[in-house]
C-alpha cells in the first residue's frame, strides 16, 4: 500500500534506537525525510547513516536533549515546519513511590507530558494552515494498565493521553490528527533495563526476568520494534485522516480488558 507520505518532512525524538529508530526507519522507507534526535551523538549518527543506506531519504541529526527548551527549539530549526511529529523521551525510572520526591514527579511530567504538549504547540498551527499534519506520541501500555513499578511513567503518561484526548477533536477538521501508540513488551534497551530492576529486586537474573515476561504474553515473544515502526508509518499515512485522538495498543494482547 502506498501510505501517500512520500515527500513529506518527520520530527522523530529519541531516535537514535529502540522504537523511536524504528519509527524513524519506516517513516523513511516510505519516503519521508526526517529529522531525527537523540541526546548521544554516535548511536544518533550511526541510526542516520543506517537509514540513508537504506532508505535513500534525508536525514538530518540534531543532538539535543528534547525534554529541553534548547533541545526543542534546535529541533524546531532543523525542521521548522514538519508535517509529521512522533513524541517520544525515555521513561523515568522504575521504582518505589515511597522513594519520589517533587523532583522526581517533575522530571517525570516534563519528559512525558509537558514536551511532546509544548511540541504539539510549536507546530500544530502551520500544520493546520497546510491542511495535513499527523502527531504520534509515544506512550506506554501503563496508561490502559498500570505497571506497579513505573508509577511516574503511569502518571505523567496518563496526564498527556488526557490532554490528546481534548485537543486531537479541535485539529481533525483541518487533516491534522493526533493519536498515542502504547508499546507493551518490545524487544528494547529500555525494557532490558527493566528486567535489570525486576531481577534486583526479585533476586532472580535478567534471562529468568526476561523469560517470564516472554511466557507471560499472549504471543509467547516480545515485541519487534520493526513491528512498531510500521504502525507508526500507517497512524501518519494520507489514509488515516478520520482517525484522531486514539490510543493504539501494541502488547501481544497482554491488556485483559474487552475495551
């Protein structure tokens, strides 16, 4: 299927790898130039040359801290006016509420709420005025179903879906659309870094922690983040016009819920 993207010009954040790379990599192939970020110049420099070889498109490297007024605003001058935006940061780190102080909550809420809205403010106007824009944020499956550990990343995630939700009914009329994918377990550098905690604290290895989260998902495997990067694509094609304000859950059917 031809996602009538080609031509187009992407903002992907924390694309160096993991999901964002992803997102970035198959936005590419479908033609569209990006702009990639990452605060790590080599991994960062390393995704771009990999998606050229591959893809043919332009990329362009911006090494900057997104949940930053700087970070943005020099992505904003690589790409100032993208037709596409894919919101994404790292999550916070997983632990015990007990041990959160205001500090911790307010990095949490800049990361993973306060940027990708500042983001959306930046460049959904000019995307209004050219009658086509598609925002995708990356968020979890935490926001469908709580992970007890990741209680900021549950929190400030929640408190962006609820914004999308109000917003994305606005922008829809002008072909602008603003959807959440939810990634469950994929196959990532952020999700080993939780089986590191979940083997700290259970006092098991990281094989076993990874071992019982394969065997406690529906599909009996992680997530390929290739898997995630082509939803992406599709949720930012020509076709998806009359889709806006969705949370799109990718997790093998992990959520036990009907709805």
């Amino acid at each position: 299927m031809d996602l009538g993207i080609a031509g187009r010009k992407a903002i992907v954040c924390a694309a160096s790898k993991g999901l964002g790379r992803a997102c970035a990599m198959s936005l590419a192939r479908e033609g569209v130039d990006v702009v990639i970020s990452a605060r790590t110049v080599g991994p960062l420099e390393a995704t771009a040359d990999e998606i050229r070889r591959a893809t043919g498109v332009r990329v362009v490297t911006v090494a900057s801290d997104i949940t930053t007024e700087a970070g943005r605003a020099a992505v904003l001058a690589a790409c100032p006016d993208p037709d596409i935006l894919i919101n994404n940061a790292g999550g916070p780190p997983p632990g015990d509420f007990r041990e959160w102080t205001r500090d911790h909550w307010i990095a949490a809420v800049d990361a993973n709420m306060f940027t990708p809205i500042e983001l959306i403010r930046l460049t959904v106007d000019a995307m209004i005025q050219r009658g086509f824009g598609r925002i995708v944020n990356i968020t979890s499956s935490s926001v469908k179903a709580p992970i007890e550990v990741l209680g900021l990343s549950n929190g400030a995630r929640s408190g962006l879906t609820g914004f999308v939700a109000g917003i994305a009914r606005k922008t829809v009329k002008h072909n602008v659309t603003i959807n959440n994918l939810l990634p469950g377990p994929f196959d990532t550098d952020r999700m080993r870094s939780n089986f590191y905690h979940i083997a700290q604290v259970q006092g098991i290895t990281v094989d076993e922690a990874r071992e019982i989260r394969r065997k406690q998902n529906p599909s009996g495997r992680l997530g390929d983040p290739a898997e995630f990067g082509d939803a992406c694509a599709f949720l930012c094609s020509a076709q998806m016009g009359y889709v806006t304000g969705q949370n799109f859950l990718m997790d093998g059917g992990a959520y036990p819920g009907t709805y």
